[in-house]
C-alpha cells in the first residue's frame, strides 16, 4: 500500500533548509527499513516536506 504524508511546519514558517531536507530524509529512511517498508520519494520545500512510501498492510491491519 502507498501512503503519501505531508508534514507542514507550524504556521508554515519557513525552517527547512537543504540541510535540514537531507538529515529528514536520512531519518526517514531508517524509519522505513525499521518498519520494512520502502522509501519511494521524499522531499520537501522550506515550510513542508513530503514523503511516498511503500508500507505493508500488515503493519495497518494487524492479525489478532
């Protein structure tokens, strides 16, 4: 399953530089490896970054 999340700062300021971009997508990235899910695209401007990944239905419907 795709999922596609935004994450805006608050009142849209403008915080995120290149830098801040890159160690996002650093964190992101081990973030999905941690979840087995795949990282499709991440990317962002200076009020949001986005991020398309790949998740497994089974960490969105667990089993009981």
């Amino acid at each position: 399953m795709h999922a596609h999340l935004v994450f805006v700062a608050k009142y849209r300021r403008r915080v995120f530089d290149a830098d801040a971009i890159n160690r996002l997508r650093t964190i992101f990235a081990k973030v999905c490896a941690d979840f087995e899910a795949q990282l499709i695209e991440m990317d962002g401007e200076d009020d949001h970054v986005h991020l398309l990944w790949n998740i497994h239905r089974r960490w969105l419907f667990p089993t009981s």
